[in-house]
C-alpha cells in the first residue's frame, strides 16, 4: 500500500470544496493506493462518462486496514462518550455545510435527481447527529444482586473492529447510519463501499478527518468486493458485519461470518406490497404510491414492488395511477427530474425480463413497458395492470420504474397475498378503518407498516425486517446493540 498525495479526481461535476473528490482510499489517516498500483474506473449512469479511476486496493491492504482499525481502538474506546460525540457532531455540522458538493457527487455517479441526492445528504447527517446524543447513553446498569454480600452491574463495551458494507442506491446515508452507530459505541470501522459509488464515501471521509477522526478510527478501503471483504470475514479482529444489499450475497456473509462467530447486521431485499382498501382515501393513495413506488427511479429496497387494490376501487385507482405515472419527468440527474437512470445494464434488463412476463401472462400495459428515450440505462415509468400472482414481478423485486397492480375482493385475501413472499421489509396500507388498520398492522408479516403515508424512516427508527430480508435493526438505540457486548460484573468489596 503507498501513501499517496490527497488529489481531486477527474470528471466529477465542479465543486466549491475540490478537496472532497478524492480518488485513493482512505486507510489509516492517509490517502493509499494499492500495492499494485491498480485502479477502476467509475462511470455515470446518465451518460456514460468516465468520473475518473478509484484505487482498487487488494486483500493485503485490506488486512491493513484492520491493522489500522485493531490498532486505533483501544484510544477510541476509551474517549469519553461525549468527546466521541462531539466528533460526530463536527461531522454532522461540515456535512450540511459541504450539502451541495456531496449531492453533485452522489448525482454524478449514482444518477438520481440532485433534489433527492440532497435530501439523502440531510438525511446521513441526521445518523451523526443522533448518534452523536446516543454516544453517551450505554449506561452502567444496577440490578439488585441475587447473592449476599455482593454487587451486580451490567455494562456495554464496545466489540471491536466494525466491517461495513455499503450499496450503490444510498451511498452516503447508508454508510452514516452504519457508522455513526458503530463509532458512538466506541467501535473503529474498515468500510468498503460499492464499487460503483465509491465517491461519496470517500467525501465522508475527507469530511471525517476534518472534523477530528484519529488516524484509523475510520477506514473506507475500496476496490472489488469479494477481494476487500473475503480478509474480514476470515480475520478474528472484525468482530461485527453490517452488511446492506441482496439477500443472496447476505446469505453467503451469514455462513462466512459463523466461523468466526461475528455480530451480524443484514438489510437485505425488500417486495414490499401497498394495499388500498375501498374506504382509503383516493387523492391521498393515489399520491403516496407514486412516491413509494418511483422515488430514486424505484431503486430501493423500500419501494412498493406490488400493488394490491380493492375490487371496487381498482378501475379508478388503475386510471388515476396511470396518468399520475405518466406525468413524471424522466432526464439526468441535475436537470431534477423525478426519474432518473437505472444504475447498470443488469437493472435496465430486468425491468425488461419483468414486463414482458407479465404481459406474456395476461397482464396489460397501462404505460411505460420499454426503455426510454434518454439513454441506454434509462426505463419508461411503467404501469401493469390484472398482473397474476405468478409472474416474476410479483415474486421478485423488481428495483426499477415498474409497478404491478391486481385487485382483491377481502381483507383476508388481501393479508395473505401481500406475506405471500420471503421478503418482510416495509408494508404499505391505506385506509380510514381504525379497527381495520390496527388489524392489517398486526397480521402483516413485515418489520414495518406505514400506514397512508410512505416516507416511515429517519434516524430515531429501528429500520429493519423480517424473514429473508434481514437480522438486526439499524437507526435508533437498537442501531447500537450490534457493535456492543454486555459484561456482566459481580463485586464483592471483602
């Protein structure tokens, strides 16, 4: 691994902080290179465009990066919880101030609407400043002791050495809401985000360092992830795993991470259904499934995947629905459309696989159904209407601008199609019933309900779900129960 001298990478929109396009990892309080030399190139969805190259750093220089981790520990763990907060804070505090310049990062090489890109950035703020607060709130605990004579408490302590594994869909809330946790129960973190939005991590870190990290408290190594996450897995030291993406490659982690009995965080996929019931209201419906269906382009694991509507409202919803999905703007991310690009070739081509299975099964098209005029990675927002139960949308998640809507005739056939799936991540319902709602929110099969509304997350919240789509919670106090043990300590002043 070389230290390398901190330079803005080419190719990334014009920025009033240069200093935050970087373009070598960030390991150990220093700007590396890999041993080899080596890098990869990092492109925008939008247009094709090369940002610049990224260092591709190798397994060795990722077992640095614990080394550097392992080594920063014991001095972090044993800060004050309020001077680790404190450092947070700054962070949080530069975040906001530098808002711009990480939204044009996060636009340039993820594509979503700079609109959105920015509320992502007050939304990874919002996690250091929570945290911040929650650094100090792992009290000792006095229970009343079971033996004579004797004292019993019970403490946090933090585990170690953090692993964290960031997606390409929220490059920078993601990394926050895993980190900030993480650092304010006193853990220091390795980080590797995902190849294709290596960026916005990198920022953080410039930010990080700025705001008063100690050298190795906070690692982002980057390269090709079976290369930089394969050495945590096997190393001793990382003793928690926070891992957000496909339930697939949280599965593979789930068995790396028995060997070495590490504390394990999964936020895996999500096909998330939205119910309407016939005593929802319309207009308010009508306008939260378009938001949970088509916010960053439908690249999300929260996003409705199926829409479940009651027979005797679907012909109006299917038309209200359908004009309100053909009225999104769809263009490049700084123009601020309401769609942007779909991240690679893979995504544009599933939402193609998707249509046309549906349609080959009897579904119709409403609108949409092929790609868009814009570029090669952009999709039609896309509407399918009496889409049966067997087709892959309805099975699969789709992660793109596609809905798929079917009418039901009960509540109970409703509940059951909508857990009919291994997936239990969010639930969307919509009613005005209060029995009916309470009813819906205790049957549904889903680690959370939002009911008539769509945006249910934030930093006070345990984001997280059930069956296939995850372990653990993150955000909120229990966001600190994966990176702390409990010691349990019985005294006897004889």
């Amino acid at each position: 691994m070389t230290k390398m001298i901190p330079t803005p990478a080419d190719g990334l929109p014009a920025l009033t902080r240069g200093e935050l396009a970087r373009h070598f990892a960030y390991v150990g309080g220093a700007w590396v290179a890999g041993a080899q030399s080596d890098d990869f190139k990092v492109t925008d969805p939008a247009s094709g465009a090369v940002l610049g190259s990224v260092a591709k750093l190798n397994a060795d220089d990722s077992r640095a990066a614990v080394d550097a981790a392992h080594a920063a520990f014991p001095h972090w763990a044993g800060l004050l919880p309020q001077e680790r907060g404190a450092i947070l804070r700054r962070w949080r505090d530069l975040m906001l101030e530098n808002r711009e310049d990480l939204a044009r990062i996060m636009t340039a090489e993820q594509g979503k609407p700079i609109s959105e890109s920015r509320g992502e950035i007050d939304y990874a703020a919002s996690f250091f400043e929570f945290y911040s607060e929650e650094a100090r709130r792992p009290n000792i605990e006095g229970v009343t002791s079971h033996l004579p004579d004797a004292e019993v408490e019970i403490w946090r302590e933090p585990v170690g050495v953090a692993a964290l594994i960031t997606p390409w869909n929220f490059p920078s809330a993601m990394l926050t809401r895993k980190a900030g946790a993480a650092l304010a129960a006193g853990c220091t973190v390795v980080a590797h985000p995902s190849a294709e939005t290596p960026f916005s991590a990198l920022a953080l870190a410039e930010l990080g360092e700025q705001a008063g990290l100690p050298k190795g408290v906070f690692n982002v190594v980057t390269g090709e992830a079976p290369e930089i996450v394969k050495p945590w897995m096997e190393d001793t030291r990382v003793r928690a795993i926070s891992f957000t993406g496909s339930t697939e490659i949280g599965k593979l982690l789930y068995r790396q991470a028995s060997d070495s009995v590490k504390r394990l965080v999964l936020e895996l996929g999500g096909h998330a259904p939205f119910i309407m019931f016939d005593d929802a209201d319309m207009d308010r419906a009508v306008e939260e499934a378009i938001k949970a269906k088509f916010a960053t382009s439908g690249q999300d694991c929260l996003g409705a995947n199926r829409f479940f509507i009651a027979r005797d409202s679907y012909a109006t919803f299917c038309a209200r629905f359908t004009a309100a999905t053909q009225a999104l703007t769809v263009g490049i991310g700084a123009d601020d459309p309401d769609i942007g690009p779909l991240m690679n070739e893979k995504a544009v081509a599933k939402q193609e696989e998707h249509v046309k299975d549906a349609l080959d099964r009897g579904a119709r098209l409403l609108c949409g159904g092929k790609r868009h005029a814009a570029g090669p990675l952009f999709f039609e927002p896309t509407v399918l209407a009496d889409v049966p139960a067997d087709a892959l949308i309805m099975r699969e998640e789709t992660f793109g601008p596609v809905a798929a809507i079917a009418a039901f005739d009960s509540e109970d056939e409703a509940i059951q199609r909508a857990n009919d799936t291994e997936y239990g991540l969010v639930a969307y319902v919509h009613s005005q019933d209060p029995r009916r709602i309470y009813r819906a929110s205790r049957a549904l099969c889903f680690g959370m309900v939002a009911v008539n509304r769509t945006k249910v997350t934030g930093a006070p919240i345990p984001f997280g779900g059930t069956k296939q789509s995850g372990i653990g919670r993150e955000g909120s106090r229990l966001g600190l129960e994966a990176f702390t043990e409990v010691k349990y300590v019985c005294r006897d002043w004889a």
